[in-house]
C-alpha cells in the first residue's frame, strides 16, 4: 500500500473526527451557557423577594439602611422578615 492511498483512506478520518470535536465543543459550551443562566435567573428571582425598600423602617441611607434589622437589611436573610411594615 502507497503512501497516497493511505492518505486518501485516512484523511475523510480526520475530517469527521474534526467535525466531532468541534460539535461537541459547541453543544459543551450551549449546555454550559444554559446551566448558568437558568442558575443566575433563579438566583434574580430570590433577590426580587426581599421586601425592604417597600418597607416602614428602611430608611435608603447608607449608614443605616434599616432602623430594626441593620445588618440584615438588602440581604437574603431579609426575606420573611417579621418586622416588614408596608410603607403607607
């Protein structure tokens, strides 16, 4: 056996093995970029549910951001909190 028909048996080969990797190379990255946006919209969707700048004793300052729960305020640890009074 020559050297070109060798050649011309191995390189559609390569050519469907470049094909592969590149295929899944793209469905790796589609797959990956779907995982983390569906993560980042769930997370979105849990920091929409704290109720502080809706509520009496948040003050917007930077110092004190809320009069009965400072530390908690604007944070996940916010949500549910006893204390929420509805501005009026």
């Amino acid at each position: 056996m020559s050297l070109s028909t060798l050649l011309q048996i191995i390189a559609p080969i390569y050519k469907v093995a470049f094909m592969a990797c590149i295929t899944i190379g793209l469905i790796r990255f589609a797959w990956s970029t779907w995982k983390n946006l569906k993560k980042d919209w769930n997370h979105l969707q849990r920091l929409h549910q704290i109720p502080c700048h809706r509520c009496g004793f948040f003050t917007g300052e930077y110092n004190l951001k809320c009069t009965v729960h400072p530390y908690k305020a604007l944070s996940e640890q916010a949500i549910g909190c006893m204390d929420y009074q509805p501005n009026k």
